[in-house]
C-alpha cells in the first residue's frame, strides 16, 4: 500500500508467488528508506553526478517521484524576502526513470529529495523477503526427497531380505542346535 493513497493503489505481493531465491532479492532491492525533501537551505548538499529522487507533476495533483542524476548545479543567490531562506538554483536534471527517461530538464529545490544510504532495512520487508526465501527452500527441499512411491517398495525388499536371512539362520540355527545336544 502507498501513503495517502486509497485501497485502489495497491500492488499485493505474495510469498509463494516467487520463482527463485533471485527474484526474491531482487524484490528486497526495490525497497529503501524515504527520500528527504531537500531544504532551502541545504542546496549545497547536492552536487554534479549525485543520484537524488525528484518529483515530477502529472496532470491534475499526480506528482509522481523518480530517480535522477544531477548534472550540473546553477547557484543563485538566495532570498530572504519572505524572512526565511530561500533556495533559487537551478538544478539540471539527467532523469533515470519515469516519462522523463533520458532528458535533461531543470528543477528547483521543492523538487528535489536526498536518497538515504543505509544498508538497514524495513523490518516488515524483511521478514516478508524471510518467508519468502524459507518457502523456496523448502519446496526445493521437497523436489530433493526420494519419491513417494518408490521408498515403501525399496522398504519391503530390504525386509523381505532380511526376514529371509532370519529366517535361514533360524533354520540353521535349529539344526545345528540338536546335533550339539546329541
Ligand atoms: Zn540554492
């Protein structure tokens, strides 16, 4: 599910529905933590070849967020007018992802957020990646074992045998047995 919005949005993943241990790492690899807005007074975090998240707007209220690599930053000075900072640089913009795939375009700072590099994830995700690897392991566990039809038969011919060899050492055994008490 997405924040802010409805039921209608939702992409419903399955821990049974992955095909190996790959697809399951390389569902844990779409996740990482929010994206921070960027703040008028942090512009110079952000600098030439950075890999940032940016929003782009749709039609209607749709902002959508896709990951761009900075090209290059134009500083401007900053204003105060309003009595805070404010950030007025532009910043060109190589998009990575989204409709703007492959095209420069400029943004401003309300557009831009700073990915997070932690190698910690989510919890939920991570035990949800858990189960999902435990369930693969255990069906290709499953494939391994010998088949069901096959291990009573093999069990039968191993106890006919040995009864058999009891058997004869019995006989045996009953005949030797009188010829000693002669
Ligand atoms: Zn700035």
């Amino acid at each position: 599910m997405y924040e802010h919005f409805s039921a209608d949005y939702d992409d419903v993943f399955k821990a049974a529905e992955f095909k190996n241990l790959d697809d399951v790492e390389s569902f844990g690899r779409r996740f990482r933590k929010v994206s921070l807005q960027l703040q008028d007074n942090e512009c110079n975090k952000v600098v030439g070849r950075m890999t940032i998240c940016a929003s782009h707007a749709f039609a209607g209220d749709d902002l959508c967020f896709y990951d761009a690599i900075v090209k290059k930053v134009q500083h401007k000075e900053h204003s105060f007018e309003s009595g805070e900072e404010e950030c007025l640089c532009n910043f060109i913009l190589n998009w990575q992802h989204g409709p703007n795939v492959g095209n420069l375009t400029s943004a401003t700072v309300e557009n831009i957020c700073l990915i997070q590099h932690t190698t910690g994830i989510d919890p939920k995700v991570a035990s949800f990646l858990k189960k999902s690897r435990d369930k693969i392991e255990m069906a290709y566990i499953i494939t391994q074992l010998p088949k069901v039809g096959m291990e009573p038969k093999h069990k039968e011919y191993s106890h006919e045998m040995y009864s058999t060899s009891s058997i004869n050492l019995f006989v045996a055994y009953v005949i030797v047995l009188p010829h000693l008490c002669l």
